[in-house]
C-alpha cells in the first residue's frame, strides 16, 4: 500500500493544481487534504504547467489514475474533466474487471454509465458506477 500512495502521489498534486495559486505569498490556504508538505510541490507543478491564470483558462483536463501493485500496473482509470460544464467521464475496470463508464456531472452527481460498451439501465448500478468513477473514491 505504501508504494501504491507514493506513485500515486505525483498524479494526485497534478490534480490539486487548480486549488493552489503559483506564487507562495498570493495562494490560498492548501485544502484540508493536502499536507504541509506536499503545497511547495504543487506551486511549483503549477508553476511549471504555466500558473494559475493558464490553469483558469483551461476548459478540460485529462490524466490517468495508475494502481501499482507489486510494482506492475493492477488498474488504470481514464478521466476527462469539462471544467466549464462541471461535466465528467470516468472509464476503467469495476470489482469484478468489467470495463465501466460513468459520464456525469460533477455538482449532482447524476448522469450515465455503460458496462463493457451497453448502457446500464438500472438507476442503482448506475449510482455505483458514478460513485465509484469519482475521482477521490477510485481506488481497486
């Protein structure tokens, strides 16, 4: 697990981004999940990737989510985020290895999803599937 966190860790700052301003005495308060630590590594990922006004003007932003286990690539989750419309589209596999899709909106969480390419029509395993695509919640 402690390997998994620590390649995990560059993606996630590169997400955290768009809380942190570039320069250290015009940025925000860190959020609560971010620790001291980590804040100089995000400005300077902010800095590097053109600051805060380049990351303000950006309408989406695209990365993957790598799981490491054992130091081999146990599960890879694709997510596209519409900055401007708040709407979400997260693919990868599901508990049982199921290529899932879940396209939604970040402020209600509702919205669709698919297994293996068909459309779920059952509202519950849709909810999951939103539920589980979130970013912050993808783990396997």
């Amino acid at each position: 697990m402690r390997l998994v966190k620590a390649l995990l860790l560059p993606t996630l700052l590169i997400g955290a981004t768009a809380l942190l301003s570039p320069r250290a005495d015009a940025a925000p308060p860190p959020p609560a999940d971010v620790d001291r630590e980590s804040a100089p590594i995000v400005r300077a990922l902010t800095d590097a990737m053109g600051g805060q006004q380049t990351w303000d003007r950006l309408p989406c932003f695209r990365f993957d989510f790598v799981v490491i286990r054992d130091g081999k690539e146990a599960a890879r989750f694709r997510h596209w985020w519409d900055k401007r419309s708040g709407r979400c589209r997260v693919e990868g596999p599901d508990d049982q290895g199921k290529q899932v899709a879940a396209i939604f909106t970040l402020a209600d969480r509702k919205g669709t999803a698919f297994v293996e390419g068909i459309g779920e029509s059952d509202s519950a395993r849709v909810a999951a599937i939103i539920e589980n695509g979130e970013p912050a919640r993808t783990t396997a």
